[in-house]
C-alpha cells in the first residue's frame, strides 16, 4: 500500500507533467547560420518562374490568409493554469511536501543506496520548483528567495560533496523549468571544478542548451555533439573530463578580456563585469572547501592535482591575477601548492 509521501507526489507530478506537455519548455539559441547569403544574388535569381509549379487554382487565398484560432487556445491555457496555481495556493501545496522532501535533502544513510537517494531528493525538488513557479511574484525576487530557503533545508553540514550536489540539483531542475542565468552560470563554473561528473555534465550540457551559447563568459567555446530526440547538447563522461578545462580557460579569457575593456574606458560593462567576478570567487572558495573537505588522502591528492592545472589557466589572464578582489585566492593557491 502506498504512503501518504507516495500518493501525494504522484498526484503533483501527474498535475506537473500535464502542465509542461502544453506549455513550451525554456527557449534554445538559435542554430548559428550555415552560411552567409548574398543578399543581392538572391534577388536577382527570384522570379515568377519559382512559382512554376504551383496550382494556383488549388489554393484558398482567404483561408490560407486568415488567423489561425491559436489566440484563443493560448487564452484558455493561460486561464486554466491561473486556476491550477490558486488552487495549488489556496491549501498550501508548496508547504504540505516540505516535510516529505526534507529528508532526500540530506546525505543518505548508510543503508540507503546513493543513486536512489540522489534520483527522490532531485524529484521532490522539481516539485518543489515547479509549485514555485506558479507564484506571480517577480522572478528576480521569487527564485533567489526559493533557493536561498531550500538550502536552509541541507541542514547537515558535514557532507561538503553532498551540499554541493543538492546545491546543484536546484538550479539544474530550476534551469528545466525556467532559466535564471545569474545563478545559472554560477552554479555552471561551479559544476566545472567538481570532482564528479554525473548531474555535473548534466547540468553543463543542460545550461549550454538553453542559455550558454549567448553568454559574454562562454562566446567561443567548442560545443558537443546534440542528442537526436531532443536537439539538447549531451556528454559522455571522458568528454566532460577533457573539455572542462577547455571552457575554463575560455572563461578566464573572456572575462579577462572584459575587464580590460572595462579598464580602457567601457564603463558600462562594471556592473556586469563585477557579477563575473563574484561568480569566480564563488567557484575558487568552492574548490578551497572541497579541497579541504576531502578526507580519503588519495581522493584528495588527486583533486589538488586538478586545481593546479585550473590556477595554472587562470594565472595566463593577466587582468585576473592583477583584480585585487582576486589576491587572496593566488595567496591560497600558493600555500595550496605549497603543502600539497
């Protein structure tokens, strides 16, 4: 017999996955063109003779002009999804899973296999973003303060590689919903220096699909192949491994470049340029607590060999190592090399 926990998330996700079959997922960047058209040529070549073929009898000018009833449609879908958020409002669904979802935001037991722990902790997540996602309030306002109460949840503060995971199992279920590129590309370049690779190349594959082609850190990076049924970027495991180093490197230069630009009179790309840097700051102290969190001596050793590699990209961006918001982590980087 199923539980009450088990009744209640079926209900939510059948109500959920209904919603998302109708309403369009997150938007993708457009294809890069193929080729460059002349404009010109082009215009010399149209003619009445590419009609040649046509049945003109066949065609219904009126019919084939007239606007398509979608307007309606998409009037009814909105209307219908304003009564599924009041309703999901009015008896506090969002509140009701929190205890049922609380426990999967902790590190499994002992007894409790990993994979199955990490696959219910990112479904009552989903949940719980999806509900989130109803509310009206403003965006900028709504997930920061959606995120920031989740990860008052990861109560257990021990398990720094158990935190990281559910820290980025919310924005990669967040970016399914509804991308939020501030965090995003945080959580991105958090994603690059960890020391797993399972829901990591997933997210990057992920944010690379529906926002990082169009992002100032990331213009020029080598992109993967796209999967065939979804047209969504994937990685193999050795794939991700191999090509994180190459987006980093691609991450300090563009930002090295910004800053310099900035320095050279574009005072318009501070306020940007600042976000960036605290982002990188962000990934750096990341590195910092896993490193030292690590207890198994190999696990360890290997990951600082890894993190050398990462300063070793970051020290060829001269603006970089100059921002004085950034020496202190050249001063960890060097006792890090020194004691490792």
């Amino acid at each position: 017999m199923e539980t009450m926990e088990i009744q209640i998330r079926r209900l939510a996700e059948t109500l959920f996955t209904a919603r998302s079959a109708v309403f369009p997922s997150p938007l993708r960047p457009p294809p890069l063109p193929l080729a460059v058209v002349d404009e010109n040529q082009e215009s010399q070549d149209f003619g009445m003779d590419d009609f040649g073929d046509l049945d003109w009898n066949s065609v219904n000018l009126p019919e084939a002009l007239a606007p398509q009833a979608t307007e309606t449609a998409e009037s009814d879908l909105v209307t219908k999804d304003a009564s599924l958020a009041q309703a999901l409002t009015a008896v506090h669904f969002k509140w009701i899973i929190r205890p049922f979802m609380k426990p999967y935001l902790q590190p499994p037991s002992g007894n409790t296999s990993r994979q199955c722990h990490e696959a219910e902790c990112d479904r009552w997540l989903r949940l719980f973003l999806s509900c989130t996602s109803l509310e009206s309030q403003d965006p900028t306002e709504k997930w920061p303060t959606c995120i920031r109460l989740l990860k008052m949840m990861v109560v257990d503060k021990s398990d720094e590689s158990w935190n990281a995971r559910v820290h980025l199992s919310i924005m990669f279920q967040l970016l399914k919903i509804e991308p939020w590129q501030e965090l995003a590309m945080q959580a991105f370049m958090g994603a690059l220096v960890s020391n797993h690779n399972t829901i990591e190349k997933e997210y990057v594959a992920q944010f690379l699909s529906v926002a990082g082609l169009q992002h100032p850190l990331l213009l020029g990076v080598t992109l993967p192949a796209r999967s065939f049924e979804s047209g969504d970027f994937e990685f193999s495991s050795e794939e991700f491994i191999q090509v994180r180093f190459d987006y980093l490197k691609t991450i300090f230069q563009n930002l090295n470049q910004l800053i310099l630009r900035q320095l050279t009179g574009e005072m318009e790309l501070e306020a940007r340029n600042i976000e960036y840097i605290e982002a990188l700051q962000t990934m750096l102290s990341t590195m910092r607590n896993r490193s030292n969190s690590m207890k198994d001596t190999q696990k360890r050793a290997n990951y600082q060999t890894f993190c050398r590699r990462v300063f070793s990209l970051y020290e060829e961006s001269p603006e970089l190592r100059a921002h004085e918001k950034l020496r202190f982590w050249l001063k960890w980087r060097t006792m890090f090399t020194t004691t490792s």
